[in-house]
C-alpha cells in the first residue's frame, strides 16, 4: 500500500491531533453503545500511546475506544473518500456516523475504508475501539521481554 501524499489528484486531510479516549477495562462500551459517541472521556494525543500519555494508564494492555469528529473539505462531497489509518495496535474496530465499517487486527500495517457512501459533508464522528492485550498469537508491538510484567517494575 502507497502511502498517500496530496496533489492536484489527491488531496489528504491528516486527521493527526487531540481525540477522546475512554478507557473500558470492564468491557462495557459495546454494550454501552459508545459506538455511537461517549462521554466521561480525557484527551489523548493521536498518533501515540496512551501508555506513554498517561502515569495512571501505563501499564494497561486492555480495550479503549477513541472518538473524534471532522468535516470534509469545501468541494470534497460527492467525490471517492477513503479513511486510511497508519496504524493501530493491535485490534481496532471503526465506526463512522454510527456505521460500522470493519475491523483491522496487526498494530504494525496500515489499512484502510472506502467511506464514500457514509461521510458526511460536516460533522462526521469516528470512533475507533482499540483492543491492546497481549496475548500468545499476537505480535508484540516493539521489544516485549518473555515476562512482560518485569518491564514495568
């Protein structure tokens, strides 16, 4: 996959900044409906951990869900989008406008949704649930020793 640059025939819009970020160690936000938005969030710089971003979050390897929200560009509507994530480690799925659009699982490959037919010209919300366990079957994201938890003594 090309990684996308603009120019007179593709025009990108990096949606890089601050997004929600709710963290759900209780696997509640499915059930919750924050696929369609949530409250009770904090900031979060995107792209980053949030295992970097936060002291009280460090050590967790668990589900969050991110929201932001953005508008097309003026004489985009109409025209082929396609959302395209560098990365997300490990499991995401995304919803846009509380459509579900799929799911990605490998933190270390991009990937993207043809969202022409779903996005809107303003006021667009994405979500993305985020599942960060480390598990047997999964590549670890980065140096991860035999027993994780000593890297965080």
């Amino acid at each position: 996959m090309l990684y996308p640059q603009s120019n007179s025939y593709r025009q990108c819009v990096d949606l890089s900044g601050f997004w929600d970020i709710r963290f759900d160690p209780e696997e509640r936000g499915r059930e919750a409906g924050w696929s369609e938005g949530f409250s009770g969030h904090r900031p979060i710089a995107v792209p980053a951990s949030w295992n970097d971003q936060f002291e009280d979050w460090r050590d967790y390897l668990g589900n969050a869900w991110y929201q932001t929200r953005f508008d097309l560009p003026w004489g985009w509507e109409g025209r082929r989008s396609v959302l395209r994530f560098g990365s997300v480690n490990y499991l995401a799925e995304v919803w846009l406008n509380r459509v579900r659009l799929g799911q990605h699982e490998g933190g270390h490959l991009p990937f993207e949704f043809d969202i022409t037919d779903i996005v809107q010209s303003e006021g667009n919300l994405l979500v993305v649930r985020v599942e960060g366990e480390l598990a047997p079957d999964r590549v670890p994201p980065g140096n991860v020793p035999p027993d994780p938890l000593d890297a965080f003594v």
